[in-house]
C-alpha cells in the first residue's frame, strides 16, 4: 500500500558517488558507489563496486563487479557473477552464484545453484542445491535435494537432506597424477539421508536409508537401514545396518 | 535433565520418520531451532531433542499434514499470534467459543465489534478452563483482566498461565515458564497450562473453519 503513495524513481551512480539510502525502483551502478543506509529497490545492478552499509532489499539483484552488504539482504533472485560478501543472513529465493560469494552468517533459499565459489560461515537452508565449482559452509547444509559435482575441495560441518548425491566432475588431471595431496574431495562431520550416493567424499558418519559409498571415500561410521553399496576402492571403518 | 533427551536416531527409530522429513520440518521452522541439542556422545557429536516435546509434535506433525500444507503448520506452530481479527457474530456461527463465555468476556471488557487474535485466545482459553471445571466464575473475571493487561508483554514467547489457591483464596498469574517455582506447602497447583498449547489448538479450530 505504501508503495503506490510513494513514487520510486531510479537511481543511477555512474563515476564515483555516496547516497544515503531509501526507496528506489531501479538501482545501477556503473563506477563506485556507496549506500548509507538501508535500501528498498526493485531491481539493484552493479558493473563496479558498491557497499552497502545498511540492509537490502530487492526483487531482483545483479552484480557483475564486487558488492559488500553489511545489513541483511532480502531478495527474490539473486545472480553474481562478481564477488560479494553478506555481513548478515540472506533471504533470497533463488541464488546463481558463478563468481565468488561469502555469507557471514546464514542463507536461507529455495533454490541454489553454485558454478563458482561459496562459502559460508554459518547455515546454508535451501530446496535444491547444485554445485559444479567449491563451497565451504561452517555450518549446516539442509537441503532437500543435495546435487553436488566436485570441481574442487569442499567442506561442510554437516549435510542434511532427503537425496545427497556426490560426484566427481572430471577425471583425474595433472595434479593429481603428480600428488594425491592435491586430490578433490568433499569434507564432512556427518551426512545424514534418505538416500546418499557419494564419491571421493571424506566423512566421519553417514546414516542413511540408502547408502551407497563409490570409490575414493574414507569413512569412519556408515549407518544404513536398506540397502547398501560399497565400492571396493574405498576404505570404510565399519558399517552397521541398524 | 539428561533422562529427559532423546537421540536422533533413537527418535526416527520410535516415530519412522526419515531424515529428509526432520530436515525438511527444521528448514520450515515446524521444529524450534532450540530444541536441536549438540551433545558429544562417545561416537562424536550427536543430536538430542528434548524426549516429551519432540514426540509429542513429530505425532502433531504426522496427523496434521494431510490436510494442512507444511507452511500452514509453520504458522500454526509459531507463536505468534495470527493476524486474524473477527467478529463477535463470526466467533459464535464459526463455533469457536460459545456465546455464553463470549458475554461474560463482554460483560467484563465491555461491547467491542472486533476481536483480535489475542482477545479470542483470551476467551477461547476462558471458555476452556470454564467448562473443564477447574475456574470458577470470580476466577474467570480475573483471567480476563490479567490477560488483557500483560498477555501483550509475554507475546511471540512461550508462556504459562498459572492458578493457585491457598485457603480458598487463589492467585492467577502469566509467567514465561514455571518451572523454577516454589511455594509453601498450604498452596496448591490448580492450572498450569501452556500458552502455545492452546494457541495452537485454537489456530486449528479457526483454519479448519475458513476452508
């Protein structure tokens, strides 16, 4: 209701400029700029760097140079191609992440894809969540369904979820053949699901329905109630049927 | 305290539920944030829930979800109060309190067109202890007044209602939890009800009348 008494206008930072916040329709920055406050907006682009010292809020938000918000950030779609860092926990439906972005809390989504790198420091909530590159969450990862095709490295404290599904992208390449140090692998505390298919993961305890452990994992703990698979080439301390 | 846990798996084991299920009730916030207890246990870091509550609402949960979508159930849950406000024709046609209770609450607050969520909770829970036998009328009047005055302060938490009687004279009081309570041995426990209880209950009863 308040939307329609009040007029959005756009605002347009090209160069170097300093605003103090408010309520806006379209948003682009093109050159440096910073926010003061909190800002309300329909659609917020960045082609340079911009911060944003207060909260966000958006339908939609696109940055293709680097972007801090320090403020909680509520969005409806959410594509970086930069890199951005979110001080505070994120809301946002549906997040393409093909740079590089850092959660300094939790992010809270329906649907995330990551072809670059994410990391966050606190939960990741979602419905799907795909990822063809690296993430790093300190915290835990809850997803319906878990989709992930290892690129490089990558960590989390727990995975929670319904289908968790694990995958190498490519075949072996030149590091690797020189050193196993440099392997890619996925590390977790616990993996706890319905079904979980994993490959080249590196886990203290899975429990699951249906298991099934491909080549590369080290397992300390593997808790299966119907089925289970285990690949010859991977080292699982003990599996329990329960 | 420690006896009062249950382990995540000793809890999926008892309500065959899976995984995916309590992860999906967690991330609709169906099940509280604070009610996942990390504890190390000799196999590593464990889950406990809280045994009463967790079973008690897994149960809800299974029963409910036919008919209710997960987010209905979210908000049915939450405490918070529901943004509803209705009216007095509405509260007797949709049966939600009987028309008996509704004028006793009129005659004590006097004649108002719309009820908000928290004057109906008021009303419904006085209709509750009413009928259940446990309030007497005098006692009544005074529910309505304490809860008019500071239900406001204890909104969005989880607090109690709480009746003793010593002598034949009785205090009612709201409290964030009643735990950590004690009284001279002359004083006995009438009513010790939840609020979220009945807020859920009454929830219910208003969804299931809009559909």
């Amino acid at each position: 209701m308040e939307q329609k008494q009040q007029p959005r206008n756009d605002l347009n930072i090209s160069g170097i400029g300093r605003m103090g916040g408010g309520v806006f329709k379209d948003v682009k920055i093109d050159g440096m700029g910073k926010i003061g406050g909190d800002i309300d907006c329909l659609a917020f682009t960045s082609n340079g760097t911009v911060g944003v010292e207060g909260s966000l809020q958006a339908e939609s938000m696109n940055i293709n140079g680097t972007a801090k918000v320090e403020g909680t950030a509520t969005l409806d779609k959410m594509v970086i191609g930069g890199m951005s860092t979110f001080d505070d926990n994120v809301y946002c439906r549906s997040v393409v992440i093909n740079g590089r972005v850092t959660f300094g809390e939790s992010l809270k989504s329906d649907k995330v894809e990551v072809g670059g790198i994410l990391k966050a420091k606190g939960d990741v909530q979602c419905e799907t969540f795909s990822v063809k590159g690296h993430f790093t969450i300190g915290g835990l990862l809850n997803a319906d369904h878990v989709d992930i095709k290892l690129n490089l490295p990558c960590s989390a404290q727990e995975i929670g979820g319904e289908h968790i599904v694990v995958r190498k992208w490519k075949s072996p390449r030149f590091w690797e053949q020189i050193q196993h140090g440099f392997s890619i692998r996925l590390k977790a505390h616990n993996i706890e699901g319905n079904h979980i298919d994993l490959e080249y993961a590196e886990v203290d305890t899975v429990r699951g329905n249906d298991v099934s452990i491909g080549p590369g994992c080290t397992i300390r703990l593997v808790e299966y109630k119907n089925t289970i698979h285990l690949d010859p080439e991977s080292k699982v301390g003990s599996c329990v049927r329960i | 305290m420690d006896d009062d846990l249950i382990s995540k798996k000793e809890l999926l084991e008892i309500t065959g539920i899976s995984y995916g299920q309590l992860y999906r009730w967690k991330r609709k916030i169906l099940i509280p944030e604070d009610w996942f207890i990390r504890k190390s246990s000799y196999t590593g870091q464990e889950t406990f829930f809280p045994r009463h509550k967790i079973i008690a609402r897994v149960d809800k949960i299974i029963n409910m979800k036919d008919d209710l979508s997960l987010d209905e159930l979210a908000d049915v849950f939450s405490p918070n109060a529901g943004e509803t406000s209705l009216r007095s024709t509405e509260l007797i046609e949709r049966n939600i309190v009987s028309s008996m209770t509704l004028d006793l609450y009129v005659e004590i607050q006097g004649k108002q067109d719309d009820f908000t969520f928290d004057n109906i909770l008021c009303i419904y829970i006085l209709e509750k202890l009413l009928k259940s036998g446990e309030l007497s009328r005098d006692e009544g009047v005074m529910l309505v007044r304490t809860m008019e005055e500071h239900y406001g302060k204890l909104a969005g938490k989880n607090g109690e209602l709480v009746l003793i009687r010593k002598m034949g004279v009785s205090t009612l009081f709201l409290t964030e939890s009643a735990d950590q309570m004690y009284f001279d041995t002359g004083v006995k426990w009438v009513i010790r009800l939840p609020l979220a209880t009945s807020i859920e209950e009454l929830k219910l009863k208003m969804n299931e009348r809009e559909e």
